[in-house]
C-alpha cells in the first residue's frame, strides 16, 4: 500500500524547481505505486463518494480519479514543489478500472509538453500516463500550472 503522502515531496523539502529550470520535452521518472482497497476506502471517505456509483458489471471500482492524488508525485521526482502554484486545470482520460477488492500496482510516467508565459503568468504543462505494472494504461492527464518565477 502506497499512501499519496509516501511519495508527495513538500514544498521546501528541497529546492524548488522554477520555471527557468523546466525543458520541454523533459520525462519524468516513473514512479511506481500500489492501490490497495484500504487506499481506495479512505478516498471513498475523504471525498463523501457513494460507492454504488462505481459499480461495473456488478463489481465494485474504485473511483477513477483516485489516481489524481498521485499526479503531482510524479512531475515532482524531476522538478520540486515551488510555493505558489496555482493548479489551472486537469484533462482526464480513464481507460480501465482499478478493482476496489484488489490490489493494483502502478506505474506513472510523465513529461513536461509545453511552457509559456501569457499576462505575466508563467504556465507549464505536462502529461502523465498511469498503467498497471502489466501495462494495461489506466487513465492519463494533461495538466496545467502557473507559477510566480
């Protein structure tokens, strides 16, 4: 079991990356995690969701975006937390469930695909691709942030 916090550095750990550093094109490592059901039951609770809405053909899912919690993780393995980002938008994409009953291990991977500066903003955008440990891909965002340097 992997809890978000295992793996989520905290700004002012270490250095924080700023947007001079960021290179499009740049992959992040991959960062390899478990959903187990005790995962799945505590972001059920934290997010107040009903768990009858994630039921397939009679088996229970976890909620597809219980991924989200992992995304920063990921893009922060390559470019530490800066104080004062502002999250601007996700795009999500789900291809297949995570089994509420199950243990799935996964594995994330990403890379930075944009940078750009508009009103005075810098923005960065990224991708990260979620897949089981067997490759069956799970879900993948896009991603855009904005930050102060």
């Amino acid at each position: 079991m992997t809890w978000p916090t295992e793996v989520k550095p905290r700004e002012g750990e270490q250095p924080a990356a700023l947007y001079k550093d960021w290179q499009v094109g740049a992959e992040f490592p991959t960062l390899a995690f478990s959903i187990t059901p005790e995962v799945v039951d505590e972001y059920l609770s934290v997010t107040d969701s009903d768990r009858e809405n994630f039921v397939i053909d009679g088996r229970q899912a976890a909620p597809p975006n219980v991924l989200a919690v992992y995304m920063m993780a990921v893009m922060y393995r390559k470019y530490p937390p800066q104080q004062g980002g502002i999250m601007i938008g996700n795009t999500f994409n789900f291809y297949h469930p995570i089994w509420a009953d199950e243990t799935t291990d996964v594995v994330a991977g990403g890379r930075v695909t944009e940078k750009f500066e508009r009103k005075g903003r810098k923005y960065i955008c990224y991708a990260v691709d979620f897949k089981r440990a067997d490759g069956q891909r799970l879900c993948s965002v896009l991603h855009t942030s904005a930050f102060p340097e």
